[in-house]
C-alpha cells in the first residue's frame, strides 16, 4: 500500500510493499525509520523545531515540532515492535528554499533539534540528505528499508 505523509504527520507501515513517501520538505524534515526484523517503517513530517513556539498547536499537534514530533514518533515504532539497536535512521530536508532568506533559519534549526535529540538518546543517523537550498521528497519502502528522495527530477540513493 502507498501511504502519503503530509506536514505534521506521521505513517509506518509493516507489510512487505508498503510505501511511503512526503513531499515538499523545504525547510521541514522528513525522518525515516525502519527495523528490519520486526518489518516496521515509517516517516515523520515536522514543520517547526521546537514547541515553545506555539503551546496551543504543539497540545493539538505535538508532531508539527521536532521536540514533540520526534519523541512520540519513536515510541510509536517501539510499540508496533520496532528496536532501538536495529533501527536505521534516514534524514532529509532543512533546506533554505528561499533564497537570502536567513531570518529565522528554520531548516538549519529543524537539523540542529533533531540531531540534538538522537544524539541524547545514543541513536546515529545512517544517512541524511540536508541543508542546501533544494526541497525534496522522501520515500521509504518497508519491506527491503530502501529509501531514496527526489528532488527537481532527480533520484538520489540514501
């Protein structure tokens, strides 16, 4: 089954052909996890880094902010049975996509609160696709834990 992830969202799935894929991750990131053994995958979506930005949105949609998002992303996984020691961690976006745009820096602080949390919690990025200026889309095939983003018609392995 494909399942689209939009902003603010997160998806697993656990079959073999399960697909998943978000589009337009500009400055927001896409993190994609999968544990082979136990045939969990899935992608989180989040716009902003962290919640102090916005209380009210981050008590309706904690999974709008990385330090929300990605906590109750994970426990998710471990509760469909995925393992923090199998578990591989592909990360893509935090772009600047408007160019001399560095007012807030959004996407280069959506990198930073990610990476702050999985280094916390003594969980490595296998690979990542990051920063620059291009957005892009993030895909995760469950069965094989083949991901890959595309970007302006380009495929490009992780």
């Amino acid at each position: 089954m494909r399942y689209t992830v939009g902003i603010s969202e997160m998806t697993f799935g656990t079959s073999p052909g399960d697909l998943m894929v978000t589009h337009a991750l500009g400055s927001c990131i896409g993190i994609a996890i999968h544990d082979p053994v136990a045939n969990v995958g899935g992608i989180l979506h989040y716009m902003l880094p962290v919640s102090s930005l916005d209380a009210d949105k981050a008590k309706r949609n904690p999974l709008m902010f990385g330090d929300t998002g990605i906590p109750d992303f994970f426990k998710e996984a471990y509760r469909l049975g995925a393992q923090k020691n199998r578990i591989r961690i592909v990360m893509a976006g935090g772009a600047n996509v408007i160019a001399g745009n560095h007012n807030f820096d959004i996407g280069n602080r959506n990198i930073t609160i990610a990476r702050k949390l999985f280094w916390k919690n003594n969980l490595l990025i296998d690979a990542e696709q990051v920063g620059g200026t291009i957005p892009r889309t993030l895909y995760l095939e469950v069965g094989s834990g083949h991901t890959w983003f595309t970007s302006r018609g380009e495929i490009i392995e992780l």
